[in-house]
C-alpha cells in the first residue's frame, strides 16, 4: 500500500500540511506493507521535500523502527548485513563500477562454456562482458534479450538469435510475454545470469520485466551460472530471481562470506572464484 493510498494521506493534503509524527506514522505504514519506502516518492506524493522525508528516516531509524538504505529505507527486522537496493544505477556507471572484477568473472566463465554449446546470455554489465570474451568464438550458438550483448556478438562467427518483445530502456533488454514464451521452444546447455544480489534468501534484480525473462533463462537450461561480483554479496533489490538452489554454478571474485557460503554449500551451488589479479581460478 503506497503512501498515496494510505487512508490519512487525503486527510492531510485537506489540511494542507501533515505534522511531523502523522508523516512518521504513514511512512511505518508503508514500511510495514511494502517492506520499503522510496524518500522521492512519498515526498513527491506528500509534496514535501526529500530532505524533510530523509529527517523523518533518521529520526525513525534513530527509534529503532526502520534501517536507512540508499534512497528509502527498509523495516528494521531486515538483516543487519543485508543491504536493500531499491534504485537501479545507470548502465554506464554499473558498467563501470568493479570492472577489473568482472573482466575476471567474464574470462573465467567463458572458460566453462564447452565445444559447439548452444548457450542464453542474460541482460547486464557481468553478461556484456562475458560476450566480449567469447566473441572469437565460432562454435557456438547464443540466445540473448540484451540488445547490447548482440551488437557486441554480431562480430563473432557463431550465430546470435534476439529474443522478440519490448526493448526496455536504458537497460536495452528486450522483455515481455513474447520473450518469456519464446524461450520455452528452445533448449539451451547452459545459461549465464546477471544479478544485483544475493542473501540466503537468493538472488534478485532490479527489475521485475528484466527477471521475467531471467527465470524463463532458468527453466530452460541443464546447467545455470549466475555471474555476480563480490560486492553485491548480502544486497538485494525488488525482485527476486530465484532461490540460492536454483543455480548450479556461481562465478565471482571473492569467497563469499561465511554465512552465504553455507547457504551456497546447503544448495549444492559449485562456487568458482575467478583470480582478478592473475586470471586464474580456483573453485570448492
């Protein structure tokens, strides 16, 4: 229930400001419904300023009765470690963002692919990535809905199928019922997954359309590898993916700490962890 349909909200905008405390209260009411609260959008549905919104967080947090994240806050039984990411950063900037660790994901995961594989490549900067390093390849066939993967592959000799549907911008990724149905008519050896985090819970994304296509990636595959650097380990954003189980194979650039490697381990998840420095891996 968002804070515009709160059954105090039209009662305030009536009397023109809302008191501090009844602000308050509404944002616990929408904690405590939706799991999180955007600082933009009740201040923008209250017609306050983010700043004022961003004073009430602090004071609540200050309370004990929710934990500030980056653009919101979520309710206050969230895990300590866990992070709640509630806005996708832009394309160039996540494209730029641990790079040299991604480089090391992306030459280790092109080192799973076996001969003439017809493999799917998620949308994402791991997965961007991870065709640069395979685009000498000739021996294989590649199902992808990142628009920007394909351009990249439109170089290789082996042959690049573009799932049908909605181009979502600016992530260029195509989704949608006629993506997610298009998949069921294909059978793929092995499939690479892009992600925003992972908790003992799973893995999630930011976008709800974007992992649509991501689970259809799933079922369609004998062999899932999520691809997800070290940093966002305890991160999790509005969508989840899948369960930790639901991977076969993750592929980062640290050990994961300890309580996600005994999720991982109870899952029977394979952890690679590519060397950034050395270009090499090891795996347990």
């Amino acid at each position: 229930m968002g804070p515009d349909t709160h059954p105090n909200y039209d009662a305030a905008l009536r009397l023109g400001r809302m008191p501090a405390g009844a602000r308050q209260s509404l944002i616990l009411d929408v904690v405590e419904m939706d799991g999180f609260v955007s600082v933009s959008q009740i201040a923008s549905n209250l017609n306050v300023s983010e700043m004022t919104i961003r004073r009430d967080l602090v004071v609540l947090e200050e309370r004990g009765l929710l934990a500030r994240t980056h653009g919101g806050a979520v309710s206050a039984a969230t895990s300590p470690r866990e992070v709640f990411d509630l806005e996708e950063p832009a394309f160039k900037r996540r494209r730029h963002r641990n790079a040299r660790e991604k480089a090391a994901i992306a030459t280790t995961a092109a080192g799973l692919i076996g001969s003439s594989e017809t493999i799917g490549l998620d949308v994402g900067t791991s997965t961007l990535t991870l065709a640069e390093a395979i685009v000498e390849r000739q021996d294989l066939r590649v199902f992808t809905n990142s628009l920007r993967a394909a351009m990249v592959l439109s170089a290789s000799k082996s042959p690049v199928y573009v799932l049908g549907g909605e181009v979502r911008n600016p992530e260029q990724s195509v989704v949608g019922s006629r993506a997610v149905g298009e998949l069921a008519n294909y059978n793929l050896d092995r499939v690479f997954i892009g992600v925003s985090g992972l908790i003992e819970a799973g893995f999630f994304d930011y976008s709800v359309e974007d992992t649509e296509v991501k689970r259809a990636f799933i079922t369609r595959a004998d062999q899932v590898v999520i691809l997800c650097d070290s940093s966002k380990f305890d991160h999790r954003s509005l969508a989840r993916v899948c369960d930790i189980a639901g991977a076969d194979i993750l592929v980062t650039d640290a050990p994961p700490p300890a309580h996600l490697a005994r999720a991982l381990e109870a899952a029977d998840v394979e952890v690679v962890v590519a060397s950034v420095a050395a270009g090499e891996q090891d795996s347990d």
